[in-house]
C-alpha cells in the first residue's frame, strides 16, 4: 500500500450515538456522534446543542499524519492530543495524509497518552474521514465499527471515499483515553484506515478568572473556541 490519493465527500448530519438520542432540552447521552465535520467543528459554540457550560472553550488539534513513521505502532499528536496508535495485527502505514492497517481485516486502536487532570484538558472530542481500500488502494464500501473508551460506539457502512464521522463527550467529568477502529463482516477482506483524524478539547479558565469574566458579562451560555 503506498501513498493513497482520495476524493473528498460531503457528509451527512448529526445523528445520535448507539446509546441515547437527545431532546431539546439537551443530550441524554454522554457521548454525541456527528457525520458532519461542519457540525462537529461548531458544536462546542452551537447554543442548540449547548454541548458545554458557561466558561468552557474548545481547541483543536489536526493530525494529518505528515512526517510521521509507519511500524508496529505510530505516535504523533502533543500534549492533551498525544496518542499512540496500534493495529491488532501487523504494521501500520502512514501515507501523509492518512493512517492505514496493513494487513486486511485488522483493526487500529489509538490510545490517548499525555496526562491530564479532569475535568479540564484530554481527549473530548474526536473525528475523522474513514474508509477501507482495496490491496490496489482504491476506497471501496464495508461496514466500520467506531468504538470509544467510555463503552459508547456506532457502526457505519462506509460508502465513499474519506466519510467523515465524529464524536463528542458531553460530560465535563469525562475524557476519551482510546478510540477502536475495527472493520466488520465482509469489510475484513479490506484495510481499514482514516484520513486526516480532528481531535478536540474543552478548557476552563480558573475559578477566580471565571468570576471576573462572569461579572464583566464575558461569558456565554455557549462558551468560546479557540483554533481550529
């Protein structure tokens, strides 16, 4: 498999994840999934979906997995965005844009590895183009089961090339320390990879900073972002 060249597609809208949907008065799950990247990138500051309280902010770490060396596990990110990622059997390779399995029918797991005090810093959001290719390396449909540390997970049919799928947590006491990329059924006879992974945070300031922000009238129902 060498240095894949893919198409980008539009994708879908917010859907819920394998546990809960959500009401208008808020989510009821922990965790929400989005097929939208747009969606996923605004939520953090979108008062209809109100993902954080008053203070928060969000930062945004892209991993392009440029520069970084393909073996039996491969590391990138910084900070709250460290990670390692390892396949369930053989290597992985990193194509400068993505980051694929190199034996069909196995599955990627990334760990998130920097430290962190909750509930502020780590991994709290998650996103990326997934899709599976062939030993020619063209995209090709098979169904992908996404699974996240905190035990919620979607299964998608992936029908095109770079099909975007994300996650948020909403729960301010909750980060995600791994995520599972694991193809499914008849997928197997493919290489499951993802292009290009968005990796989310949500920040406070100190407890004193917030009051003073509080009393100017500085602070939001929907927080801020910062980065992109």
């Amino acid at each position: 498999m060498k240095n894949f060249v893919f198409v980008s597609v539009a994708a879908c809208s917010l859907v819920a994840s394998a546990n809960a949907g959500y009401t208008s008065a808020g989510y009821t799950s922990e965790v929400i999934a989005f097929t939208d990247l747009a969606d996923w990138q605004n939520a953090p500051t979108d008062a209809d979906i109100n993902l954080f309280g008053a203070g928060y902010s969000a930062e945004y770490y892209i991993e392009n997995f440029k520069g970084l060396e393909s073996g039996l596990s491969v590391s990138g990110g910084a900070d709250w965005a460290a990670w390692t990622a390892t396949s369930s059997a053989g290597a992985l390779q990193t194509t400068g844009t993505g980051l694929y399995a190199q034996q069909a029918g196995t599955t990627i797991t990334m760990n998130f590895t920097a430290s962190y005090q909750m509930p502020m810093g780590g991994v709290r959001g998650i996103g990326g183009g997934f899709q599976f290719v062939n030993a020619e390396g063209e995209a090709v449909a098979g169904k992908i089961w996404l699974k996240l540390s905190s035990g919620e997970s979607i299964v998608r049919t992936i029908s095109s090339a770079d099909q975007f799928m994300g996650f948020w947590v909403a729960d301010p006491n909750q980060t995600i320390t791994s995520f599972q990329i694991q193809p499914m059924g008849t997928s197997a006879a493919y290489f499951v990879g993802a292009e290009t992974m968005y990796l989310g945070t949500a920040v406070i300031p100190a407890p004193g900073a917030v009051a003073l922000l509080g009393a100017a009238g500085l602070i939001s129902g929907a927080g801020r972002r910062r980065g992109v």
